[in-house]
C-alpha cells in the first residue's frame, strides 16, 4: 500500500475485478516501473502481458490491429 502511496482508504477503494479482462481471482497493484507510480489494478495475466508488451501503447495498437 505504502510502496505505492496509496493512503489505507484509497487501497480499500480498490476495484474487486481486473480494470481489463474483469477477472477477480490473483488480483496486483500494476504500477509504472519507472516512477513506480500506482496505475490501477490488473489480474496476472492482464499485468504480465502488459510486461511481455513492454508497457508500449504503439506495440500493443499494432497487436489489436493485427487481431482485428
């Protein structure tokens, strides 16, 4: 909680479901590695693929245009 500077109310204030794919089972803190800034709450999967991506919004438009 402190790691990431959130006061014990913004942590209870939490969503109960990963803000991507609504999952609620293994439930993290995703945060920025650089500034370690709180960015919101991810499931496993949803944060590890965000790290194989790098965190780059340019590869990440590409993977969906690639899907679409």
């Amino acid at each position: 909680m402190s790691r990431y500077g959130l006061t014990p109310e913004q942590f209870d204030s939490l969503p109960d479901k990963c803000e991507v794919c609504g999952s609620i089972s293994n439930l993290c803190i995703d945060h920025d590695h650089t500034t370690g800034k709180f960015r919101g709450v991810l499931c496993h999967s949803c944060n590890l693929a965000l790290g194989h991506l790098h965190n780059n919004p340019e590869i990440i438009c590409k993977l969906l245009n690639y899907l679409e």
